[in-house]
C-alpha cells in the first residue's frame, strides 16, 4: 500500500492537499503547524473530523445534514410546513436561512442533475421530495436550484415529475445574477429572490 511506504508527515499533507482551496504549500504549513501543536490541540481535530462522519446523517424528512433523526428545522413547530423550499446542497440552505426570511421547511437533493457527469435523478433525493408532497399537507414547493444551466434543468425535472399532485411550484426571482451560486449569494438578494419567486 502506497500509505504504507510513505511516513505519516507526507500522507497527512497529501491528504490536506485533496482539499478544496489548499494547494501543496499550505498543506505542508498545515502539517508543520499540527506537528509543533499541543497533542490535546491535534487529538481534538482528529477527533472533530471523526465526529462529522459518524454521527452527521441526512435528516429523516429534509435530507438536511443532523446529527438527530430529524433536523433542527424539521422539528421546529414554527416553520411552515406547507412551503418547501428546494435546494441543492446543505450550504444554499444554510445561505437561505442566513437571509432570515425565510420560514417554511427545506428539501436538499444533494445535487443537481447533471448528464455529463453521469448524475441522474436516481443520485439525488427526488423520491423522497415526492413522498413528502404526497403526504400532503405541502401548499407550495419553491424550486431554490442554482441559477444555472444545470440547476435550472433540475428545477424543470422537478416541476414534471410534481406536477401530478397539483402543488404549486414556483421559482426564486432571477434577483440572482444568472449563473451565481446561492451560497455566495449576499443575504438581501437572496431575501429579494425569495419574495420576487414566480410561479414555474
Ligand atoms: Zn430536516
């Protein structure tokens, strides 16, 4: 094995390397630094990065990262459980919600769908955004995709596979400059595209 006959300083800043935004430098003035730090210090990263695979799971209803059955927002009384606001990834909620305005329920697909990278509906959480509008009880399905090609297709994959059941679907308002990923997206445009959404 390759992890085997390189020591442990070159497979930990191999391993920062794989990182997005941290290239090899960085990676080995990570290392250093760990090196010099505290064993205490480094135990408690070590065990900060277990926790966040063993006990962080997607929410039982939203699909949100939890590590309860069901996310802090799908067990709080005061959302609006007849708006559902889709998104893609967990960080565009997180986005949304530091918005503020925002005061209905989540569903994160994990993804958008993507052809040529082989990301077909089967990969995202479709079945179980159709299982809760089947339930009932869900008014209004809000389509937060990214504002772009893919995400828009997405949102239009969406609309047909819950068009049967008669919610009312709508898009966030193109506030949004076109191609703007959510989660860089400022907390007044976000609040804007929310109120400004349309039906799809
Ligand atoms: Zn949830």
């Amino acid at each position: 094995m390759a992890t085997e006959s390189i020591g442990a300083i070159a497979v930990l800043i191999r391993e920062f390397s794989k990182l997005p935004g941290i290239g090899p430098k960085t990676a080995e003035r990570l290392t250093h630094h760990l090196l010099a730090a505290e064993r205490q210090t480094v135990l408690a990263l070590a065990d900060a990065l277990r926790a966040i695979k063993e006990n962080v799971h997607p929410c039982g209803q939203c699909y949100n990262l939890t590590e309860g059955e069901l996310c802090s927002l799908c067990a709080d009384p005061r959302r609006d459980a007849s708006v559902i606001c889709v998104v893609e990834q967990p960080r565009d909620l997180a986005a949304l919600e530091r918005a503020g305005s925002y005061r209905g329920l989540y569903h994160v697909l994990h993804g958008r769908l993507a052809p040529l990278d082989n990301i077909g509906p089967e990969q995202l959480t479709i079945d179980g955004l159709v299982r809760r509008v089947q339930k009932g009880g869900v008014q209004e399905i809000i389509m937060a995709t990214n504002p772009t090609l893919e995400g828009d297709g997405t949102a239009l994959f969406l609309a047909n596979v819950l068009a049967p059941t008669g919610v009312r679907i709508t898009r966030l308002a193109r506030g949004l400059p076109s191609g703007s990923v959510l989660e860089f997206a400022n907390n007044q445009m976000l609040a804007d595209a929310l109120e400004g959404r349309r039906t799809f």
